[in-house]
C-alpha cells in the first residue's frame, strides 16, 4: 500500500496516502482519479462502513487508496495488487 505512517494517536496507527496525501483513516476516498489506464474503477467495496484495508467509505463513486487489496484493476478487473497489468505496459 501506498502510505506514510505519520504518528500513533490513541492506539491508532496514522497512515497518509501517498497518492492524495490524505488521512487514510478519515478520508471519504482517495481523490486521485485516474492512473496509467485512464479512469480508475469505482464499483468494488467489502460490506463494512469503512474499507477494511485501506479505510475509505465504502460506497460506489469511492475511490480506494492506492494498493488496496479491494481496488480493481481498470484494465483487465484483477485485484489491482496483484495482476500484470503495469508490469506489462
């Protein structure tokens, strides 16, 4: 995942997103739309309020942050940590 630990507050670890420099705890989403395949893709959320891997909303329109285990790659819809698609650009 793309982050900087900041600080610890409260027992809780605070991350920033390295794409959007965001609180990945408190951001609604990742304001980063687009990446080496044009628009990213909005649709994938687990059942939680909140992303249980990188912390946005969930809720169709919501970006995850960069290298979220749930973000879908735009390009051939694999789990985007894990396909070849920048690998093979």
């Amino acid at each position: 995942m793309n982050l900087i630990i900041t600080e610890i507050k409260r027992g809780l670890i605070m991350a920033v997103c390295t794409d959007c420099n965001q609180e990945m705890i408190t951001a609604k989403s990742c304001n980063v739309t687009d990446n080496e395949f044009g628009k990213r893709d909005t649709r994938y959320f687990d059942v939680n309020e909140r992303c249980h891997d990188c912390g946005i909303v969930n809720k169709e329109g919501n970006l995850h942050h960069g290298g979220c285990d749930i973000e879908r790659c735009n390009r051939c819809g694999g789990q985007a940590i894990s396909c070849d698609c920048v690998q093979e650009s």
